[in-house]
C-alpha cells in the first residue's frame, strides 16, 4: 500500500469517517486499527467480547481521542445496533474461527458465525451504513468442516444483503492462512521449537495458502474502494507445503519433524475458488474478484 495514488484514495474514504470494527481486539481487527488512523478518520469504534484483549488494547491507543472501546457479542442485536449509530464503514473480523473448536461446538458456531452475521446486516441496513465488509476464509470454498460451512452461508448472506437496502454495500474478502494470526500454525511451530520439542505436522503432504496480516488488510481496504455491492475479493496467494514452514523455521536446529495425523475433515489442500466461481471472476492487479452476476445481478435488483 505504498503507492501515492492509492494512499490518496484511502484518505478520501476514510478522514472524518466514522467505523466500526466487529471482532476489533484480533489479529485482523487490531491491524486494520493500527492502519487506518493514519488516514484521520473522525472515530473508530472497537467491537469485541475479548474483555482482556480489549484492555491491552486501550493502554496500546491511550493517547488516541478517536477511539472507543465497546463490550459486547453480535449475537446480541440490540448492543450491535447501538454501536452501528451514525456508522460509515463497518469491517466484519467478529466470528469463531477454530476449526475443532466449531466441530466440537457446532452449535455455538452458528450461533456466532451465521446468527451473528444476520444481526450485523440487519443493523448495518436500518442504520443506513455505507458498506459492510465481510472477513471470510478459503475454507468457505467447498466446506467439509462445521465452521468452513458456516462461513460459507456468511457469504452467501453478505451477498443477499445487497438487496436489503438501497444505500449500504456489503461485500465479502475471502483470506488463506495469515502469517502468526492466532489460528496460523507458524506460533505453535515457534512455540514448539522453543521448548526443543518435535514439531508436530497432520499430514506431510498438506499444503496452505499464506498471506501476511499486510497483504490482509490491503485486501480489505481495495475491497473498500472497489466494492459495489456482492463480490467476493481474494488476495492472489501462493500455496506453501507446511512441512517446508517447518523445515524454514527450523533451519539448523535438530529438531524431529513427526506427522501425527489428519484431524476430523481436514483437507490436505484448500481452494481458493470453487469451479464456478472461476468462470464468474476477474483478475485486478493482485486480487481476484468474484462478481455477483453468475447468479443473479444483485445490483439491479435493488431497483
């Protein structure tokens, strides 16, 4: 994001704009926060049920009069619509992301995921917000895992939601693994190189799609700029073998590499498209874009 041309752009979408940030106390909420005040926005609101992280977070910006910290679940309507008033911009990262944890507790996970997401779009539209950014995953594309489902219906949401008001825009990014994330594998390989212990791998044929929290939030903010209402953007990503992270992040260290097995429904390797939806999209620059109209034209439907 260090063209001049593109900065420019960022402050005309974001100085003396009001936004809200659900699930603001992660990794993708917190570094959308750091970015995004360099380009003067009037206020960013912190949405979050993390009540510690949220308290790290208010010593790191104590300084900052343009920042407020608001408890609270967006399974919880009534709180979110509160802290929808008066809202421009609205970045969705709120949702359970832990694949074993929403098998285990796949009722939770819709709550959260597919409930949750409803709540926000229903306030987002009767507050007249002007676009909704949704953060999804490449576990949406052909999902066999309880969360990679409840993600996809995000979308599918997100998308539907074009024809719920004639103001807001709400579209959808779509991410790979982010890089030291707290659901990457790269702290949990550090963690266990730290301690000398053998670095643990489902499966040595598995691969990921990696991208860094920077080419997270650049997705996010080109979404901003180019959404017109129901695309899917995806960061163009490069495929790693997690057991090549592993030897990296090894290096000369003699540290065994033991494969464990796979875990209940994971893939050996994700999508980033499903075969549709490659007959639907378009390259820009380094971003894929997956528009509405394979299936329906959104946008004229909200004539």
């Amino acid at each position: 994001m260090n063209s001049g041309k593109f900065i420019k752009k960022l402050e005309n979408m974001f100085k003396n704009k009001n936004i809200l940030i659900t699930g603001g106390t992660g990794t993708i909420g917190s570094g959308i926060t750091e970015k995004i005040f360099r380009y003067k926005p009037n206020v960013v609101r912190i949405f979050s049920n993390d009540e510690n992280a949220m308290f790290q977070m208010i010593r790191k910006y104590d300084t900052f009069k343009n920042i407020r910290f608001l408890i609270g679940d967006i399974r919880d309507k009534n709180r979110l619509s509160l802290a929808m008033n008066d809202i421009d911009i609205v970045y969705h990262c709120a949702s359970l992301k832990h694949v074993p944890l929403c098998e285990y507790n796949p009722f939770e996970a819709i709550k959260t995921n597919v409930l949750g997401t409803q709540n926000l779009l229903e306030t987002a539209s009767y507050n007249d917000v002007s676009k909704v950014i949704n953060i999804s995953t490449d576990k949406a594309v052909n999902p066999i895992t309880t969360m990679g489902a409840t993600k996809l219906l995000t979308e599918r949401l997100v998308m539907d939601a074009n024809r719920l008001s004639t103001h807001t825009i709400y579209s959808n990014v779509r991410f790979g693994n982010v890089r030291l994330s707290r659901g990457s594998v790269i702290p949990i390989f550090k963690e266990q190189i730290k301690k000398g212990d053998p670095i643990t791998i489902t499966d040595f044929r598995m691969t990921r799609y990696m991208m860094s929290i920077n080419d997270a939030i650049e997705l996010i903010f080109k979404a901003t700029e180019l959404s017109k209402g129901g695309e899917i953007f995806v960061f163009k990503m490069k495929e790693y073998r997690i057991l090549d992270i592993a030897k990296e992040l090894i290096g000369n260290k003699h540290l065994h590499i033991k494969e464990i097995g796979s875990r209940k429904n994971e893939k050996l390797h994700e999508e980033l498209l499903t075969e549709y939806e490659k007959n639907t999209s378009r390259i820009y620059d380094k971003l894929i874009i997956i528009n509405p109209q394979g299936e329906y034209d959104l946008r004229s439907m909200k004539k």
